[in-house]
C-alpha cells in the first residue's frame, strides 16, 4: 500500500478532528428517543494543512497524488493526533489549492480532508 510521503509535514495550525456517530436517532410520542448503532466502524474526518518545504516537494506530492495513489487511492500515514497508522484518502478526492507561504513558492501548503475507518 502506498503511504503518505515522508517530505509532508501535517500543520497543527487549523487542524480538526470529526466523525459520524453512524447512530439512528427515533422520537418517541412519550419519553426518552429510543437510539441505536447502524454501523459498527464511523468514518472519521481530519481537516489540516499539508506543509511543502520546497517547490521539488510540492512537485513530487502532485506526482504522488496523480500516479501512485490515481487521485482516490487509500495511502497509510501515521494519525497526528495517536501516532497509529491508519488507512486515509483525500475526501473526494480534493487536495485543495496549493497556496503558497513564501513568494517564490519555496514553502507552500494545501488544506485537505483526509477521511478514515475507526
């Protein structure tokens, strides 16, 4: 499987966490809504900024992106927050505008959506 490449630095900066509860939720004429799990694993979101420190590396994680993982693929990458491996995709596969840090493109980043199985 391929994995994130090791020239990414996941930015702390705007970083967050979410998921479904994958939970059905019924109102009842009297009392407490009754409750109860759909699915046994959620599929969770981390929101964050993809740190490039050179325009070589931005380069090289376009090509990464088009040709290993064909823009959809499942990539292993160790989670920022547990520092577990996980399985992760790009949310639709959007990598987002590359924005650059410094003028000449030297450090750029990209906002991105990675969604995974917990």
């Amino acid at each position: 499987m391929a994995t994130l490449p090791s020239y990414v630095t996941i930015l702390f900066d705007g970083f967050t966490e979410d998921f479904d509860p994958s939970v059905e939720r019924v109102e009842m004429d009297r009392g407490v809504p009754k409750q109860r799990v759909i699915n046994s694993k959620v599929l969770a979101e981390i929101n964050c900024r993809l740190l490039f420190e050179s325009k070589a590396d931005a380069a090289s994680f376009e090509a990464w992106y088009f040709d290993t993982i064909e823009r959809i693929g499942w990539f292993d990458m160790e989670h920022p927050r547990t520092g577990v491996t996980i399985s992760a995709r790009f949310k639709g596969g959007n990598i987002g505008k590359l924005v650059p840090l410094i003028p000449d493109f030297s450090w750029c980043a990209r906002e991105v959506t990675l969604e995974y199985l917990r």
